[in-house]
C-alpha cells in the first residue's frame, strides 16, 4: 500500500449523465444491492486496499522494481527468479517466433529480459498475473466474464500499439500495457461479485454496474500501484467522448480509439463510421487511409501479441 492511499469518490462516472443512477435506483429493485456493492468497492479502495485473488506478490514486486531510477538488470533477474512461472514464461516469450527469428534459443533470465525490454516484461507479468486470477477456482462462476475480458484486452492491447506507432510519438510499449490493463476495474468488480451472491442472479446490474464504474475503479487501482500519470488518466478516461482543452492526442486518445477499435476488427466500414464523430480519432488523424493501414498492422501484430501474452 502507497503512504497515501488514493481517494476513490462515490460520484457519477463522467460516462453517465447526471441523474441517471438515482432513475435507476426508482426504476430497478435491485439497483439498491448495486450502489451498496459500488458503495463498498470505494470504501475498499479509497483505504488503498486493492486486493485480488491470486494474484502474484511477485509481479508487484517486478513492477516496483522496474520503476526504481537505479533498478539494474541484476535486481530484475532476481525478482523474477524469485517467481519460477514467471521466470519460465518470459523465457517462452524471448524464445518466441516474434522476438527470436534466428530460432537460436535463449535459455537464462538475463538474456530473455535484455532481448523483451522492460516494457515488455512488465505486460509480459500482468499477463501472467492475470492469468493466475482466472485460473482461482473461487472465480469459476464468472470465468467466462474474465476469459473475455482477457480476450478483448489482448485485442484492445493491440490496437493501442498500433495506433500509439502510426498515429503519435507515444511508446508503443507504453500504449500496449495501457490497453493491457484498460480492464482493470472490470476484473477486480469480476472478482468481488463472488461475495455478493444477489448480483449473480440481474446479468443486467451486473454489467451496468461494470460500464458506469470500471473506469473510475481501474484508475483508483493504477494509482494504488504507482503506475504513471498518463497510464492511470487513459484507463480513466476510455469512455469519455468529450474532453474539452485537448488539442494534441495523448494516451487517453490512443485507448479511447482502441477499446472502439477492438469491436471492429474486421469490419473496416463499420470501424470508420465508428470513428468518424470521435474527437479523438479526429486528433490522431484517423482518415480512412490511416485507419486501414492500422487494421493492416493490427493483423500481424495481434498474433503475436497473443503467443506472447495469451495463457
């Protein structure tokens, strides 16, 4: 936990205009239940108390480490080595067709962590984090949410890089463990319903709840963590159509157009009239041009994105 916990405020999600939760709350008996489990997620993270089933102290400690000023390659290949499954899958990612072309393979930490990069091991450690997640056999009533979830942020995950090279002087690899985690705060709501068995029963609370709050939820999460400001502002931002001031695009642009993206990846014509009223694909330049040479490298990067990342 950080000295000083962020403050998660029970408010209307800027996605939803004002006034609509207190009409739900009239129109929908269960909606009581909903803002009590909202009510208690704030309470939870508003104390920095971020808590997900199985999820590996390793990789905290693997994230921590990457973001110290003076962390060396040694201090990495420790903590990784301190988590044997982590270490073996970031050995089959450096191994992979993606990143060995020679097919000459790799076989210590070191070498698999200065051929990856460190963006690259810290997507490569949320992965397998989440992984660990939807592997709880506590979370099997929702399993089918998470392995979606997963599904699509591999997609959406896809797209930020792509879109982040082709379209900005973002990082690629900074865009892609943004939209790696744009989900966050779907999968810690997917993994406190276990414990509020009168959700299971209403899909549709379920998932309202999950669209109004996830955002909010994830950017509380991120900032619990530490991760960077403009990380934490994107997963914040990915369903805010308008944000007045922006004139240049950033990396809220990038995972807004993304999460868009990911509903369209093979369909260019409905992707471009998706796009066409969006402030922040005007901002990235998405012509139709631009979009088809996105879907173009979106193809060959989505697999092997998913060799690397998918488990």
């Amino acid at each position: 936990m950080s000295a000083e916990a962020p403050r998660f405020k029970l408010s209307a999600p800027r996605s939803t205009p004002t006034g609509v939760t207190q009409q739900r709350e009239t129109e929908n008996p269960g909606t009581h239940a909903a803002f009590e489990f909202v009510r208690a997620l704030a309470a939870e993270l508003s104390a920095g108390r971020v808590e997900l089933p199985s999820f590996p102290e390793a990789v905290m400690r693997v994230r921590q480490v990457l973001g110290e000023p003076d962390s060396t390659l040694e201090k990495v290949v420790r903590v990784v080595g301190s988590e044997p499954a982590l270490a073996a899958r970031l050995l089959r990612i450096a191994n992979s067709a993606s990143l060995n072309p020679t097919g000459k393979p790799i076989k210590d930490l070191r070498s698999a962590i200065t051929r990856m990069g460190y963006n690259m091991v810290r997507s490569a450690s949320m992965s397998f984090a989440m992984a660990q997640i939807r592997a709880n056999s506590k979370l099997e009533a929702v399993k089918a949410d998470l392995n979606s979830l997963w599904e699509r942020s591999i997609l959406v995950a896809a797209f930020s890089f792509v879109v982040a090279r082709n379209c900005t002087r973002i990082n690629p690899d900074e865009a892609m463990l943004t939209g790696l985690l744009h989900g966050i705060g779907k999968l810690y709501v997917y993994t406190r319903v276990a414990d509020h068995p009168e959700l299971f029963g209403n899909a549709a609370t379920l998932h309202q709840i999950i669209d109004d709050w996830h955002g909010e939820i994830g950017k509380a999460i991120l900032e619990n963590w530490g991760f960077a400001e403009a990380t934490v502002q994107a997963v914040a931002d990915q369903t805010v159509w308008e944000r007045p001031g922006i004139e240049a695009a950033d990396l809220s642009d990038v995972i807004f157009v993304a999460v868009v993206m990911a509903s369209f990846p093979a369909d260019p014509v409905a992707l471009q009239l998706a796009l066409a009223p969006l402030p922040a694909a005007a901002r990235l330049g998405l012509d139709e041009a631009k979009t088809a040479v996105i879907l173009r490298d979106f193809a060959a990067e989505v697999g092997a994105l998913q060799t690397a990342l998918g488990g």
